[in-house]
C-alpha cells in the first residue's frame, strides 16, 4: 500500500464501521469498494473492471469519469463553488432555459435528487389548485422522504406508514399480468378507467394531481400500451387534475428521449427528474413545471426552499450533461443499440424457459423471470428472493457485472455511450445465468 492510501479491506471496513448503507440491515451489508472508472466500466478495490450493466443506481447515463463531464465540473469549481439559492448564476439560467426548451414546459425549480423533487411537486400541486389528494400507482417509486415514500407504493413504504395522508392509489399497466384479467389486445383500457372510478369515489374536488413514473423503473419496467397517456391525460383534463410525471428513472436518454412520455407526444403539468439530468456527477434533481403552475407562483408564495437548491456545480453539470446528450448523438445511438438489445432479449425469451416476459424501451430494459411459463408462477416472490434469484445473481457477479435485480426481475440499463460489443458481452453473462437457472428447474 502506498502511505497514506487506504487499502481496499481499509476502506471497507471504515464504511462498514463507521458509515450506514441504504435499504440494508447494516450487519449483513457487504459494500463493494469502488476505486475508479473509465466509459462502462468501474473499478474495485483490487482494481479489476467491472461492466457496469446498471449504470450504478439507473443514473451513469454518460457513463464513468466522461472528460466533458470533468471538464465542466472543473471550470465551475474554479468559478463559484456556491451560491444561496436566492441569488441568479449562469448554470442555473442556463439549465432552467434549456429544461424549458427540451421538456416543453416553463420553469424549473432545483432540488438535490428525486425525492425532494417530487415532495415539492406534491406540494406545489397542492398549492396550486388548493387540493389534497394525490392519486398513485402500486407498482412505483417515487423516493425514500416521508411524502415520496408514502406517494410510492412499493413496499418500501410499509414500515414508514401511515406517512403523509391523502395518497390515493390505483392499479399499473401491468400487460403480462393485468390486474383486470386481460389482454392488450382485448381489454378496455381498464388500467386507465378504473382510475375514474376511482376519482369519482374519492371527489375530483379533493384530488389535486395524479403522479406517476414516465416509465415505471425499479418495480418492473412496466411499458404502458401506447394510447395509455393520451388517455390518462384526458382524464386529468376532464377533473381538472394536474399530472405530474416522475421522470427521475426514466428520463434524460435513457429511452431515446429527453423524457419518456414523449414517446406518446403528451404534456405532463409537472416533470420530476433528478438521476440523468447530471448523470449523477453531482447531486441535482427539478421540478419542472407548465405556465400554469408557473403563473401561480408569480403572485402566490412559493412555500418551499432548499441551502443547495440551484447548487452552481451542479447546475453546471446538467449543463454540460445536456449538452453532451445533443452533441455526441445519445439518443440515437440508445435508438440503434436498444433495437439490437430488444432483439437479444426476445431471442432470450423464446430461448430461456425462466425468461416469462421481457419489457423495453431504448437502454431501459428488464426481463421477468419465472419457474412456468405457463403458469407465470414468478421465480421469486413480490418482495422477495429465492435460491434460484441467488443462483442468477451469483453467477453474474463472479463473471464481474454489475446487474441489478430485484424480486423476480433482472435490469439491463447499461450506460448510454457502451458499446455493441460491451452490451453483447453482458448480455451473453447474462445468458450463462440463465441456463444455470433452466437447469436447475428442471432437477
Ligand atoms: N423516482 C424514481 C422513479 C426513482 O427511480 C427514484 C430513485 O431511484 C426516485 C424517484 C428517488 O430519487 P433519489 O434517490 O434521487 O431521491
């Protein structure tokens, strides 16, 4: 070890003993030590590579250590560290003009992630329309602070609950296992209107938003069938709600779009982002929002503020983030190689008989793993692990990607600038796995 330098087995142990992970029982935790990074790849304590097939937590999108990225980092730091959010700075206008631009909405406010993004946007859509109730989704995330967590109706929440009052929540447009018993082909949108019902039961008066996640992310990447937002856009028009749109996950590229409703050409009231707005090189998250809710706030208070709200470095970086998505061509490049991995993970499907669904949109990918395939029976349980997830897991991680997985779904989020031959290599990893797994259903 070089004087001074903390060895790996150091630097675990410090943040083993004096450091708390998240989402862990802290005495089982076994935090990986990450030295360093390059493009897809990262590396850890021993200085091996790894492919990074989640690009950490779904929010690398430009990948590890991009030159750009430091470079701009650098210049801000060298300009202004900080700046109270009360006073104007160039990033900041910048990226506010340019969120503006790209979202088609009018302003941004700046938070430090996602949760805090949409606890404000709960707040602002109560302000502005003088109304409670926010109605949800079962099946999503919306962060780990009191309001996002209840306003999430994964089981996270459980053992926060009750949490804020006044989230209402209404069934997801899960096609492979419809909550109404039906197929897309068939059904009657029942996933859209059964949330009137829904409105009706609870009061359209008392309802001031409906918040969901553009594509749900990290409770199984559930694609919505292609008239689901005209129509729930309608609904929101007809009582007058807001709808607020939680793109942390599944914004800025991931899907080949700067957001993903606009694969459907619809306009949110509110957009929530956080994750690929920076890529995470710094912490920033935005609440952006219509003239409307704008215009109610040029002469209503805005009850709300952060110290790091507009945070001049971070507010850079999503400068020079957006700037990359443009100018090195990232989305259609997420539009070539998504097409290339949509075909690897159909041929998956048809290969595997533990594969019973794979979902996709651009890099933002999942496949849902089962023990039938005609039963459906999931290979673990909601909430859930099982030996065989282990298997799977296991397997991927000695063969040193970085996958993430999650009850009976596996992610493939890679970042946006990885190469066909680094996806396919992670993808054929991935196939090991699932063999292993086949074979073992079938003893
Ligand atoms: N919303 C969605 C859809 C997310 O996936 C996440 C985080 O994974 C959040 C909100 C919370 O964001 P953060 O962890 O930055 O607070």
């Amino acid at each position: 070890d070089r004087p001074g330098v903390a060895s790996a087995h150091d630097i675990a142990q410090m943040n083993r003993d004096y450091t708390m992970f998240s989402w862990s029982v802290q005495g089982a935790s076994t935090p990986m030590v990450m030295t360093g990074g390059k493009g897809s790849h990262f590396f850890d304590g021993e200085g091996k590579p790894w492919l990074d097939f989640s690009s950490q937590l779904i929010n690398l999108n430009v990948g590890h250590q991009h030159p750009r990225m430091l470079g701009a980092i650098k210049r801000q730091v060298d300009t202004l560290c900080f700046a109270g959010p009360s006073f104007a700075t160039e990033p900041r206008g910048l990226l506010g003009q340019k969120l503006a631009e790209v979202t088609g909405l009018a302003k941004a406010f700046f938070t430090l992630g996602g949760s805090e993004a949409n606890e404000n946007a709960i707040k602002m859509a109560r302000l502005v329309t003088g109304r409670d109730k926010i109605i949800t989704r079962y099946r999503s995330y919306h962060g780990a602070t009191m309001g996002s967590m209840t306003a999430s109706g994964d089981p996270r929440r459980w053992p926060v609950e009750p949490g804020i009052p006044g989230v209402v929540r209404v069934f997801d447009p899960y096609c492979y296992r419809c909550p109404f018993g039906k197929t897309p082909d068939s059904c009657g949108r029942e996933c859209v209107s059964h949330i009137e019902e829904i409105i009706q039961m609870e009061g359209p008066h008392t309802i001031a938003a409906i918040l969901v996640e553009g594509i749900t992310g990290s409770n199984g990447l559930l694609v919505p069938p292609d008239d689901y937002y005209p129509k729930l856009r309608a609904l929101c028009d007809k009582y007058d709600l807001l709808l607020i749109t939680d793109e942390v996950m599944s914004g800025f590229g991931r899907t080949g779009k700067w957001v993903a409703t606009q694969h459907w050409n619809i306009l949110p009231d509110i957009i929530t982002c956080a994750k690929g707005l920076t890529s995470g090189y710094m912490p920033l998250g935005a609440v952006i929002v219509n003239e409307r809710v704008a215009n109610y706030f040029e002469d209503h208070m805005l009850w709300g503020g952060l110290t790091y709200s507009g945070h001049p470095v971070s507010c850079a970086a999503g400068v020079e983030n957006l700037a990359i998505y443009e100018e090195e061509g990232i989305f259609a490049r997420v539009d070539e190689l998504g097409a290339h991995l949509a075909q690897r993970l159909e041929a998956m499907k048809a290969r595997y008989a533990c594969v019973g669904d794979v979902r996709y949109k651009g890099l933002f990918s999942v496949l849902e793993l089962v023990r039938d395939k005609a039963t459906k029976e999931p290979l673990a349980p909601f909430n859930g692990t099982s030996p065989e997830m282990g298997l799977l897991a296991g397997h991927i991680k000695s063969r040193q990607v970085y996958a993430y997985s999650r009850f009976n779904f596996l992610w493939v989020c890679p970042p946006l600038i990885i190469t066909k031959e680094e996806l396919d290599a992670g993808l054929d990893v991935y196939e090991e796995a699932l063999a292993l797994v086949d074979e073992r259903l079938r003893v």
